[in-house]
C-alpha cells in the first residue's frame, strides 16, 4: 500500500508547617475543597499501573503534615482508598497522596465491639466493616464515617504529627480498639505493642515502596480514659490480658465500657526517631477533638489563602482549591517537636528548622516545584534545605525517596531539576555551593545509600545518548539542563558551559527520518518500523508522547520537526485526545511527561492552540467527581498542573524561570505581592497582555519579572488574535553547547492547499480520499492512501505555477507506524496534465 502525507503543507505544629500567618481578612476557603475528589478511576482509556485514577485519600491531614489518618478500603491500591468500595478495614496513619505503588497504611486502627473470633493478626480483614454513603464527610482536617457492623462512628482529625480520633460507640461493655502494629500496604512485618494504663506504645517496620527498604516508624496511642481490659495477638492466637507482643502479625487491643459514657477519644503521635519522640509529640500536640480539628481546618484556609482567586463560578473554586490542597499535602515534615529527625545516614540528627522527606522527584519537577517555591517560598526553603542535608548524609539529592530511605524509583535524577526550579522562582536561602557539589556527584556516577543514581552516566557521556532507553536519554539531558542553569546562576561557569553540552545530547536520539524522539542501538542504529504508539522501551509513555519532552529547547525541536508550521499540525493531531494512555499516540495528561505539551503551541507561534486544548483538558479531565483527577496525583504533581492552568501561566522549561502564558480561569487572582487580572471562565483567548503595566506581545514571561509583585492583566477574547504569534514572541530555547539546527526556510504560500487532487487508482476508504493529502493538516488521520496500480496522485494547481519546493509528510508523523508508509517515490511537475 502507498499511505502518505502530501504536505501541502495545637496547635504550634501546626504553625511549622505553614509559618506565614492568615491575614484577618482571609475569606473561608476550605468550604471549596472536596477530600474525595480523585479518589475514584479516571477516563483514561490505558494508564500506568497505579494510575487509573488519582489515588488520592480523603482521611485528616494538615499541610504537609507528618501523619495522614485516612481509611483504607479492600480495593484501594495505592492509595488505601477507593471510594466505590462500601467496606472499611481499617483507620491508619500514613498515606501518599497518589503514588503509583501500594504504599503506606501504617498503623491500622479500627474500633470494634462485641467479642474477638479468629485473630486479627492472621485475620485483620474478617474484621472489616460495611458503611452507608450518606454517613461519610471529608473536609481538610476531618473525615467522619460510621461502621455498619459495629454501630460506631468515627471521625479523624490530626496536628503534624498525631491523629486525633474520636470514637462514638453503642451502650456496650466490649467497645474495642484494635491497634496492628505489623500490617501495612506493603505487606506484614515485624512489630511490636505494650499496652501501660491509657497508652499503647510500640514500634512498627514500615517502607517497601515499589519493593524498596524498610525503616522503622515509632508511635504512641494516648487515650483520654483508661480500658477496661486489654490484651494482644500474635499470629492466630488471642492473649487476653497479655500487655506486650512483638513479631510478625502482632498487635493489641483494648476494652472500654460505654454503656454511660459513648464517647473514646485518642490521640495517636508518631515518630521516625523513638517512641519517646512519638509519646512526647503526642502529648505536646494532644488537644480536645474539636479543638484539633478547628486548628487543622484554620491551617488550612492559611495554607489555601496564599492563593486567593476571586469571580469564579462554584464549580471552578472547587476544582481550584481542591487541586491546591492536593498540591500542599507533601512532602512532609519528618522531624520531631524536640527537632530530631532520622537522617539519609541512618542517623539521628537535630535541626532548627522543620525537615521535609518524601520526594517523588520525577513527578514534582515538571511544575510542582516551582509553583510550591511561588506560593509558599518559605515552605520550599525549607524544602530545599531539606534535600541538602539528605545529600549531604546519604550522598546525592533525593531521587524517589521515603521518609529517609532512597527507593530509586522511576529513571532520571530529578533531584537537581528539583532544587534548581526553586532556585529559579525566588528560593535562595540555602546552602547552594553544598546543592551543586551534590549535582555535579549525580550527573559524575556518585553514590546515594550505597547505590549509584545515574547508571548509564558513562554511556551517556561516552555515545551522548542511552541505548535503548530513550527515556533517561532525554532525562539525563533535563537535569544536566538545570544543573547548567544554576551553576551559571551561582557563578560555576565551567561547570555551566559542561553540563550545558550535556544537555543537548537529547539531539543524538531524534530520527531525521522518521522526524520523533527514535529509542536507539547501541551500535548507532535505530530500530524500524517505529510505532509511535508502543510503549516499549519508552517508560510510561510512548514516541508519540516523549517526542514533545524536550522542555529546554522546543525550539530546535520544531526546527527539526520540520519547521513551526509541522510542528502545529502534529500538535493538533496530538490533542485529538486528552488523556489517551500508554497506547495510544495522542496527548495524555494523566502522567507528568507530558504535562507541559500544550504549551509548545507557544514555541510554534500559536498561543490560541495551548489556550483550546488547557481549557479542555481543565474541563473535559478534571472533574468534581471522586473520579475527578485524570491520573495519579504524584504527590500533587498532577493538581499542580491544573492551578498552574487556572492562573493562566506554565513554568514550561525545569530549571529555569520561564512562564509560557495562555490566560488565566478568574477574573482576580492573588498571590502574595502579585496580582493578576482579567481572567475569564467563557473567553479563552489571550488579546493582549501586560506586566507590571507595559504591554507586551511575548507569549511567555520571566519570573524575575514578578519575583518582588507586581501585576500581570490579561484581555481575553472570545476568537483566538495576533497577539504572540510574531516571530520573536516565543519563549526562550536554551541551546548553549551545541550548534543548533538552522532554521527551515520560509516556503511561501502552500501552492496544493485545498486544490483538486485525484487517485490513479483506488482508494483505501472513503475516509483516505486524494483530498486528505492536500487539506493541509494531520488531525483525524487525514491522508491518501491507495493500494491499486497506478499507484499515482494528480494535484491540479489550477494554473501554470512557479513551483520552489515540494514537502511530503509521512503518516506515522498521526501516529501510525512507519512501516505502512511509502518508501520511495517520483514527484513530476506538468503544465498540461501529461507531459
């Protein structure tokens, strides 16, 4: 067959984790948040494992707090929570807001009455009970949920460092408390429990995320009474009475008498350090329940006020201040009230300041960072000092990383994107000699927790790509981006200029010919056909998707594409689809490789085209429904997407400081000294834009221009203008260390646009006519095919022409595989049709 493209071309932990205090002013912005949004199955058609849905929980937290108290459900991996699920097993203390591994639940608690059957140590999930819908409530810092089974209702609340619960039990003598101290996500591990007057004490072995190491979590449970009995299990076996146990399935309950008095609260403190930590943060956090709970719902509207957008309709505030509380919820503060923390070394170390662990680097880089470092510099500081001294005690930034073990997760070494995102949106207040010592170690073969981090660094220096693995190709190239960016902000100018070279390596594994990010041999060769659409090797993702995941220099990547005008006919057949998961060749916004794509329509010079397809992703993919999020959170990766899109800005380049502009969502946004205007939920389209009162007709702008406040006013329209689509419009392409692609010359107007066009012989399908090769675009698989002899296509220009130059675009370019395209051909021109 001949398939072508005719081009025609307390409480005061609470106070650590959000210092800045709320102004008297600051309007109720909780009531807009929705806890359950995101913890349902999204629409997309094929996602990554762990990524069907947002995986989100709807339990007690605080910003950034250290515990998580949250259900857990019989379906809810990774999360712990389903919300289609009707059944609770269990209330527990940690959880990842939308990892892809099962991962946490520590500490599973879970009221009960009447008499103990068979062990919960081997038979924890007999216990479980059924709820009714209409009993559950989610608000920031409080979740309530009542337990068919047992008639009990519970509701959760928490500080930093502790989970408040309040327990409301039937008239009975056997109200219980079961308390697991060896079960998680991850599976069952040695434990142990003591049981001393109102306190339950223990330690318990937590981690194996993605099948990482293990590290130990300390807790002790203070209730506001004294039980009447107690006892622990071990395994299959009860022991009434019994105060201690340890090993592998163990675990403690205890019995109180409500028959006058309904009501058992708790406090449950945690610790990375010792139990004597997790007992003094509890008794140092413990408050009256609805003393916990105002405290945590007033951290809250601080933490949501440093973002306060004004004019939007319900719906609109809802999705906002939902995905920024998803955005705040890590990392998290793992030192104690006394300061000590559990170092990258295995060791205890003490600090003055509140130290943060749980990176999901690959995901956090793309915008959550530099968002975290606008919005709240003095959290990100923190932050970023944080990582420092995980580099410095284990040996490189973090990568993927719990509490203070290094999993390794995912490919890449996001850590210097990370601090160097901050560094350019405003952080400075850390130790930045110390931060590139340790990104000069990661990007030279260094060692974190005895585990070298980049890999495949010698091939990549030696070849300047990876074989086989394009996807850390273009990784490696990403950090060594930001590692030049900030060497050259704090004055390394050799170390600039060398990773600068590193970064365009990215050039080594883009196919001339089959014009995409081409996974390639170690011998030099690339591997054909292609199928943009296959997922192997490309990690989570595709050729089709990763093509677009080359933020530091889309420039030269539309140069070589073949120009601005191809690259904007392959970006509208890319948004044929939202959220197309792993096998499809279209956009998928559910993971974060693609999350800056659309605004390469800026870089094309078609600003109107990030603006269409932002605002169908924000209303088409992000809902108010349980399945609201259209892929996992990443630790607020993904709902960092969606503020960035309502404020109407993109931090489109890792590293540095650049903001691609599509237009904002509401009419009124502020954020600390800055404020930004004119935005509108019903014109999508950018008019003109100012910054700090002097119009400009670039489509991106420089944080530094707002670092200190200031104003950005949009006027938006209803019909995409001319407005950014001039030549030196574009945001910025950083192409130091390499000769860059010499610009494709201007081609004139497209002489067999829309012209009459006919088939030698027969066509394909009604829907591969001679027309589709000169409708000028790529979108709806538009393209000639023919399978007949001849196999000829006629184009009639309508009159004798000057002909300069003839383009033809091949159908993979839509996603097909290339194989099904023509191999060789013959292009005549003819005033008379014959000859």
């Amino acid at each position: 067959m001949i398939r072508s493209l005719a081009a025609a071309i307390l409480l005061s932990a609470v106070v650590l984790a959000v210092p800045e205090p709320a102004l008297a002013a600051d309007p109720n912005l909780t009531q807009y948040v929705n806890p359950l949004v995101g913890t349902d199955d999204s629409n997309s058609p094929n996602p990554v494992g762990g990524g069907a849905g947002g995986s989100t929980y709807p339990g007690a937290t605080v910003p950034f707090g250290m515990t998580q108290f949250s259900p857990d459900t019989p379906t809810g991996s990774p999360s712990g929570y389903r919300d289609r699920d009707r059944t609770i097993e269990s209330f527990s203390l940690t959880h990842f807001n939308g990892a892809g591994c099962p991962n946490n639940e520590d500490l599973p608690i879970l009221p009960i009455t009447g008499n103990l059957g068979s062990s919960p140590g081997s038979a924890w999930t007999s216990y479980a009970s059924a709820y009714t819908k209409t009993n559950e409530a989610a608000a920031p810092g409080y979740y309530k949920n009542k337990l068919d089974r047992y008639g009990v209702t519970a509701e959760l609340s928490a500080t930093t460092r502790t989970g408040a619960l309040r327990l409301t039990y039937p008239a009975t003598t056997t109200a219980r408390v079961l308390i697991n101290d060896s079960r998680s996500a991850t599976g069952d591990r040695a434990g142990n429990v003591t049981v001393s007057g109102n306190r339950v004490y223990g330690e318990h072995t937590a981690g194996g995320f993605c099948g990482g190491r293990t590290f130990k979590i300390y807790y002790s449970i203070l209730f506001d009474r004294t039980p009447t009995g107690f006892g622990t299990f071990s395994g299959s076996t009860v022991s009434a009475g019994s105060a201690s146990a340890s090993g592998t399935q163990t675990g403690a309950y205890v019995t109180f008498d409500t028959s006058t008095d309904a009501v058992v609260n708790a406090t449950v403190g945690i610790s990375f350090v010792s139990v004597a930590n997790a007992q003094n943060n509890a008794t140092v956090e413990a408050g009256a329940f609805d003393t916990v709970r105002a405290a945590a719902n007033a951290a809250w509207n601080t933490a949501l006020n440093r973002v306060q957008v004004t004019g939007g309709g319900s719906t609109d505030l809802q999705k906002f201040y939902t995905a920024l509380y998803h955005v705040l919820m890590n990392p998290n503060i793992s030192s104690d009230t006394n300061g000590q923390y559990m170092g990258f070394d295995g060791s205890v170390h003490s600090s003055a300041f509140p130290i943060y662990q749980n990176y999901s680097g690959w995901d956090i880089y793309r915008s959550w960072a530099s968002l975290v470092a606008m919005i709240a510099p003095d959290v990100m500081t923190d932050i970023v000092k944080s990582m420092v001294l995980d580099g410095q005690q284990g040996g490189l930034l973090p990568k993927w990383s719990q509490q203070s073990i290094e999993d390794f997760v995912m490919p890449g070494d996001p850590g210097p994107i990370v601090v160097g995102s901050a560094y350019a949106f405003g952080v400075r207040n850390f130790d930045t000699a110390a931060a590139l010592a340790l990104m000069k170690k990661s990007a030279t073969g260094g060692a974190t927790q005895g585990y070298v981090l980049r890999g495949n660094e010698g091939t990549y220096e030696a070849q300047h790509y990876i074989g086989g693995n394009p996807s850390e190709t273009l990784e490696y190239a990403s950090s060594d981006f930001a590692i030049s960016r900030f060497a050259a902000a704090v004055g390394d100018t050799a170390a600039a200029a060398t990773y600068a070279a590193h970064s365009q390596y990215w050039r080594s594994i883009f196919n001339g010919e089959s014009a995409y990010i081409h996974t390639r041999n170690s011998d030099g060769s690339f591997p054909w056909p292609l199928n943009p659409a296959t997922e192997n090797p490309y990690v989570e993702g595709n050729a089709a998707q990763y093509t677009w995941m080359v933020p530091h220099n889309l420039g030269a990547l539309i140069t070589l594409m073949g120009g601005r005008g191809t690259a904007v006919q392959r970006l509208d057949d890319h948004f044929t689809q939202l959220n197309g998961g792993l096998s499809l060749p279209y956009f998928y916004v559910g993971n974060e490789p693609e999350h800056g794509v659309p605004w390469t329509y800026n870089f094309a010079g078609k600003p109107a085209g990030a603006s269409d397809s932002v605002r169908r992703v924000m209303s088409e993919s992000f809902t108010t429904g349980a399945g609201g999020l259209p892929g996992n959170d990443d630790l607020g990766a993904t709902s960092a997407w969606y503020v960035w899109a309502a404020l109407g800005l993109y931090p489109v380049t890792p590293g540095a400081d650049t903001l691609a502009v599509h237009g904002g969502l509401f009419p009124s946004v502020r954020i600390r000294d800055l404020t930004i205007s004119g935005g509108s939920a019903t014109s999508k389209y950018v008019q003109s834009l100012s910054v700090n009162g002097t119009s400009t007709t670039h489509n991106y702008l420089r944080y530094a221009d707002i670092a200190s406040g200031g104003t950005i006013a949009y006027v938006m329209g209803t019909s995409p203008s001319s407005w950014g689509t001039g030549s030196g419009d574009v945001p910025p392409s950083f192409g130091d260390g390499a000769t860059q692609p010499a610009a494709e010359p201007d081609l004139g107007p497209n002489l067999a646009l829309g012209r009459t066009a006919t088939s030698g012989s027969a066509e394909c399908g009604s829907a591969e006519t001679a027309a589709k090769a000169v409708d000028g675009q790529i979108k709806d698989n538009s393209k000639w095919c023919t399978g007949g002899t001849p196999h000829t296509l006629t184009v009639d220009l309508g009159s004798a022409r000057n002909v300069s130059s003839f383009v033809i675009k091949h159908a993979a370019l839509g996603g097909e595989q290339t194989g099904w395209n023509t191999g060789g051909y013959t292009i005549a021109t003819s005033t008379d049709g014959s000859t």
